[in-house]
C-alpha cells in the first residue's frame, strides 16, 4: 500500500531529525543574512502580493539585480551589506553583530536554520504545492516553470525550491528530477498544538480557496459547506471523522495506477457560529 505524504504533514518528522542532519549546517553570518533577507522579502510579498524585488532593493538602498543575485545565492553576503541592509531594516547592533561571528558551534547553526526555514514552510502554501508537484510525471521543477504554474513570484519560486533542498524535503534523483525525500513516512503536525505558523498558514488556504471561488470554473471545484447543531462532547469524535476523510481521500486520490496531472488544495473547517461560555474568551481575546 501506498503510504500518504501529503505535505502540510512534514513539520513533525522535520523536527525530530534535526540530530541527524549535520550536512545541513551553514555558517551562521554571511549566509544566514542572506536567509533572514529572504525571509524578510517574502514576509513583505505575503503582505502586499504586488510588492516588487525592484521596491525591496529601494528600501535597502541597493541595485535590483546585485539583490536578486544575493538573494539565488549567486553573490555573496558582504560585512558591508550585513552593516548597511541591517541598518535599513532597523535590526540593532546586537542583532547586526551576531551575523558578522564566524564560530558558533555546529548545535546552534542547525537550530537557527531549522527553525527559520520550517516557519516559513508551514506559513505557506505554495511550498506544499512545490512538493507536490514533484509526483505530476510533466512537470519541471525549475523555478520558472513553479512561478508560472502557481502564480508567484520567480524570486519566490527560487526561494522556496532553495529551501526545500536545504531542509532535504527535496533532493534530485539520478535523471536530474526533483522527487520528494521521505516518501515512505507519515508525518503530522500535532492537532492539539496552534502556532502563528500554522495560523498564517491556514489564513493563506483560505485565501488560495477565496480566489478559487471567484476565479475558477465551478466544474472544476467544489465548494460546499452545512451548518448543523451539534453536541459539544461529539466534537472530538468528529474531528476523527475529518481526518479519516482526508486521509482516505489522499490515498485515493494518489494511488499507484493514478495519473497525476494537477495539484488540489483540500482545506476542511469546522468551528462554533454560536458564542457560549467555553469559547466566550477566545472572542474577547
């Protein structure tokens, strides 16, 4: 049987393998500055979609392409840089210090990088996507072709493949393919557990399926919705009942004979329209 690896499940086996992943280790400096200028740019892209590399390299006082060039990792991270875009993004000097050190031990490079790059995985949907499509047979993973097929940015698209590969959720087989790595494990975020991560990254699912409703032919999705009453003490029981549907419907959907041609985003809510005693503070919070 086909095991499942749909991608929001990733975070948890990430997590617990972090003792095993010496080979990911970068100099903190140079090379996590160029990470924290990503982060920053997508965090900013995230926020106004129309926000252009072109305004990021306005805002660090630098030219369009040099930014382009250090943010694909084809020009390095400069001390000067570190100095001047810390400046422009209000980091302090304590903070513009750190990635100016060269030796920190080898436990806190892979933390740092760990957490960064993870956070930014589960806040976004389009990395689920990328991972995706490495089982659609056509498709080329490439940058070029993830910004087209999805709609992103190219610097978002190069980032995101960059990331994958550096967490090792991604790794190119002897034809040159990306494929994904761990395809024989079932990984889950804890269902008990709510981090702003996940927050941002199911606001996102939400607004991928808001552009769907307006923009997509109805032959082509599905959706539907039915408010009932309920018993509060079912609640756990049917959230059993939900995970069981997606779970069946991920092994249906990608079975062996199956020929994968499109990514689909499922996207399941459940919650309370009523305001009672049990969640009246999660309002007023």
């Amino acid at each position: 049987m086909k095991k499942l690896y749909g991608t929001l499940q990733v975070y948890q086996f990430v997590t617990l393998a972090v003792s095993s992943w010496s080979k990911l280790l970068y100099n903190r400096g140079m090379k996590d500055f160029k990470n924290i200028l990503q982060q920053e740019y997508l965090r900013r892209v995230s926020k106004n979609p129309h926000y252009s590399l072109r305004a990021f390299a306005q805002h660090l006082d630098v030219n369009h392409a040099i930014l382009s060039m250090v943010l694909s990792g084809k020009r390095k991270v400069t001390k000067n840089m570190v100095m001047k875009f810390s400046n422009a993004l209000g980091l302090s000097p304590q903070e513009t210090s750190k990635y100016l050190e060269e030796e920190i031990s080898e436990a806190e490079k892979s933390f740092f990088l760990l957490q960064n790059d993870v956070f930014s995985f589960i806040s976004e949907w389009y990395y689920d996507a990328i991972l995706e499509l490495t089982l659609v047979p056509k498709t080329k993973i490439e940058p070029k072709t993830i910004s087209q097929i999805l709609d992103i940015p190219l610097v978002q698209a190069t980032i995101a493949l960059e990331t994958l590969e550096r967490l090792e959720l991604l790794k190119k087989n002897d034809q040159g393919r990306y494929e994904i790595t761990y395809k024989n494990s079932i990984n889950y975020l804890d269902p008990d557990t709510t981090t702003s991560a996940q927050k941002n990254y199911q606001r996102s699912v939400l607004e991928k399926s808001l552009e769907a409703l307006e923009n997509i032919d109805r032959k082509k999705r599905d959706h539907t919705s039915t408010t009932m009453a309920i018993n509060s003490k079912d609640l756990q029981k049917a959230k059993e009942l939900i995970k069981k549907f997606r779970h069946d419907l991920n092994a249906f959907m990608q079975r062996d004979e199956s020929d994968l041609d499109e990514v689909y985003q499922l996207q399941v809510s459940f919650f309370p329209l009523t305001i009672t005693d049990s969640n009246r503070s999660s309002y007023e919070n």
